[in-house]
C-alpha cells in the first residue's frame, strides 16, 4: 500500500472517530482522535512539501516540523480560548434564580407535556 493512500485511510478514521465521538463524549475516543488528527498533519504536510518538491530537506526532518507547527498552533489556539473566556463579562459559573414570572421557554404545551412509558 503507498504512503498517501495509508494518510488518506488515517484521515477517513479520523472523521469516523469525530464522528462517533460526537455521539458517545468519551475522553478516550477524543484523545485517539487528537493525536490522530496531529499525526496525519505532521505527515501529510511532509508528504505534500516531497510530492511537489517544495523543500529539500529529509522526510523526517519535515515531520518534525510540521509537527511542532501543528503543536504552536493549537497551543495558541487554546491559548485565545482561555484568554477569551478570561476577559469576558460573561461569568463561567452564572447564578440561577427562581423563575416566579412564569415566562419560561419552552411555553408550549406539547412541549411541556412528559412522555407516557
């Protein structure tokens, strides 16, 4: 089997992986999918810079790099997110209150209504 059909394949699993993990929110399923999603990049991009020749530099070398590039992405990335959430006016843990005005969402009735078992 050639190289970029076994990346092709690891991104189709990843996708999978994403997917199921969607439905199932298990911790385990997320961090195959990360480090999945990691390794396909890392070698991906190195496939890609040989493919078209676009640096002269080994394969392993560039794996490495697109790994640690990969690797300052995210971590900035997260690094925004954390900042956000620290700047923002929105409280993390808000406060909630006693709704006695009787405005509450939904208000239909259908929606209201419990499920006979």
């Amino acid at each position: 089997m050639q190289f970029p059909y076994f990346l092709l394949s690891a991104i189709l699993v990843s996708l999978v992986v994403m997917q199921i993990n969607q439905r199932v929110a298990s911790p385990l399923l997320s961090i195959i999918d990360r480090w999945l999603r990691w390794l396909v990049f890392a070698f991906g991009g190195a496939q890609i810079c040989i493919d078209f020749q676009l640096v002269n530099r080994p394969y392993g070398v560039l794996v490495a790099v697109f790994f640690i590039v990969w690797f300052l992405g995210e971590t900035l990335l997260n690094w925004l997110r954390i900042h956000a959430l620290s700047v923002s006016p929105l409280p993390l843990f808000p406060r909630y209150e006693a709704n006695e005005d009787g405005d509450e969402w939904p208000i239909q009735p259908r929606l209201l209504k419990l499920r006979p078992r």
